[in-house]
C-alpha cells in the first residue's frame, strides 16, 4: 500500500508477480515467493508477443544512429542492395527485406553466405538443369530475441528476504502493553485485533503520507461493532454509546480543520480519526480529550525539532497518522489502567 499518490495500489511485485497469500495478502510474512525462488520476471501485457517491432529498432532491441522512429520498413519487393547471384533462400530475401531502414542511413547488406563459385562456360550446370545436384543450404540466421524456440535465459537468483524485525518488535510491544494495562476484559481482545493495522497505518503514512480507506474506513466500522460486541460480556470497563459519540465528536473536530486548512490537514486524517474516536471514547471523554491533545503534541514537537534542525520550515508536509495513532495508544493506555 505504501505507493505515491499519482499511483494506483499495487496488485503485483515489482518484477511482476501477483501477490498472493494466506487471506488474500494479509495474513504471513510480507514477501514475493516466486522472487524468494528465483522465478524470472513476468513480462508486461502492454506489449504482445506478436506485435512488431518499432521502426528504426534493430534486432537487439537499439536503435542505430541517425534512424527515426517513424522511418518507413522497406517493402519486401524492393531489391536488396550489394546482392550477388547467389541469392538466399525467398524466406531469407523478405526477412531481410523487411528490416527497417531510415531515411539517410546506409544499408549494407550481410555478407553472402559461402557456396560455390558463380558457373561460367563449362563450370557446373545451368540453373535451369534439373539434374543439377543442389546448391549447399545457407547457414541458420540467429534466432531473434522474441523468438519462442530460443533458449530460456538462465534462472535469475533468488531475492533476499530480511524479516522487517523493528515493525513485528513494535507490533509485539504495543500488544504487550495493551494486554499489562486491560487486563482480562472483553475489550482486550478489540485492542489486540486493532494494534496490527493501528501499525500498518503508521508506517504506511510515515512511508508515502497516505492513509489508504482500505484501513481506515474498515478498522472504524469494525471497532464499533466489536466493541459493542465487548459491551454485552460481562466485565466490561467502557461504555459503547460513548464510544459511538466520541468517534463523531473527533472525526468532526478533525474534519472542521481540513475544512480551516485543507493544505495542513488531509482527509485522510480526518477518516482515522474516526476509529481513534471511537477506541479513545470506550472510556470516556477525558481518555477522548488526553489522547487526542497527545497526537497534537507530538506532531508539533515533531514539526519543530525539524524547524530548529533547519530540515523543515513551516510549509513542509508531515505525516501526521504515526501521531495520531500513538497519542490515541498513550490515551488508551491511561484509560485501561484507571479503569482497572
């Protein structure tokens, strides 16, 4: 998901492999198998094996000097320049023929491939004498790149995969923290169901400035409805309408400052701000206000740490999800621990 703005989501690694996987993708380790393997790259669909090749394009794909893109192919009926008789076969004359040449550029044809001399008086037979013995087959062209019967390129190594250790170790921290400060409660289970998204956000966010609504949008509807779920256990410490309230109440306060200052706050800031709404809100409205003032401030310490640094003045961009997301896990945290 971490693609820039102007690109659409990828389906596919970058030597084109189509990423699969436990859950369509979201389950297991973010790699490539086929890359991990050694499997070559899968040629791009854009360019049909049969399709021509572009004029002023040689064999290998370079294009000589002083050809045009748009030069015109020789007609195959057109003569072949510098030929003797020894003629090559008539499928040789019309792939030579119809090798593209550009306006000004030089032809020189191939050199003749050896035969015997030309018959002169009482050399050899007529070329019309139907006894006469044939003349020796003409050597095989080199097979062209996009030729099917040419050989396979050799198997490329395989990709190294490193496990992305700092973000699992991250992952595990913030669960073990979550699991220290809930306690056996229903709503545990809601916090370690959300964490690793939580984290995927962050990360993306920080990568490309980008909060994908594939995240965003699910992860606020389903922490509604587990935590309703968590609401009818018995031994719950939040209130459920509370947290439906605090959800509108952040996303609303977030979506007046895109509204203020669009080019400061993105919109996808305000979708997140949401599902925070809703998690922060479970324990009440000082929890709500505790963990939306940290994202704040992080985000402002940030910002000008960078202003002082000279690497940032006050109109560079900031991502401002891992904030967001870490002032509501601060909050989170003090809540579940005074209502434990």
């Amino acid at each position: 998901m971490s693609v820039e703005p102007e690109e659409d989501w990828r389906s596919a690694c970058p030597r084109g492999h189509a990423l699969t996987g436990p859950a369509a993708g979201w389950l297991g380790l973010a790699r490539c198998a086929p890359c991990a393997a050694g499997a070559p790259a899968t040629p791009p669909d854009a360019t049909p094996p049969d399709a021509p090749a572009a004029a002023g394009a040689t064999a290998s794909g370079t294009r000589p000097a002083g050809a045009q893109a748009d030069a015109p192919a020789r007609p195959v009926s057109e003569p072949v320049p510098a030929r003797t008789v020894d003629e090559p076969a008539p499928a040789a004359r019309a792939d030579e023929s119809a090798r593209p040449s550009a306006p000004g550029a030089l032809a020189i044809a191939p050199p003749d491939p050896p035969g015997p001399a030309p018959a002169g008086p009482g050399q050899g037979a007529a070329p019309d004498d139907p006894d006469a013995s044939a003349a020796p087959a003409a050597p095989a062209a080199p097979a062209a790149p996009d030729d099917p019967d040419a050989p396979a390129e050799p198997p490329a190594r395989p990709v190294p995969y490193r496990l992305s250790v700092p973000v699992a170790a991250v992952t595990a921290v913030v669960c073990l923290l979550l699991a220290y400060a809930t306690g056996p409660r229903p709503e545990l289970a809601v916090w370690l169901a959300a964490a690793p998204f939580a984290v995927l956000l962050a990360l993306v966010d920080r990568n490309v400035h980008r909060l994908p609504d594939q995240l965003t949008l699910p992860l606020a509807g389903a922490a509604a409805l587990l935590l309703g779920a968590a609401a009818l256990a018995p031994g719950d410490g939040g209130s459920w309408p509370t947290a439906l309230l605090g959800g509108l109440a952040l996303g609303g306060v977030y979506f007046l400052l895109f509204l203020i200052n669009p080019d400061g706050m993105g919109f996808g800031d305000v979708k997140l701000a949401l599902s925070l709404g809703v998690v922060l809100g479970w324990y009440g409205w000082t929890v709500l206000f505790a963990g939306a003032f940290a994202g704040f401030l992080l985000g402002s310490v940030y910002g000008v740490g960078l202003m002082l640094l000279r690497r940032a003045n006050r109109r560079t961009a900031i991502p401002f999800g891992p904030f967001m997301i870490t002032g509501a896990f601060l909050g989170l945290l003090l809540g579940a621990l005074a209502a434990s």
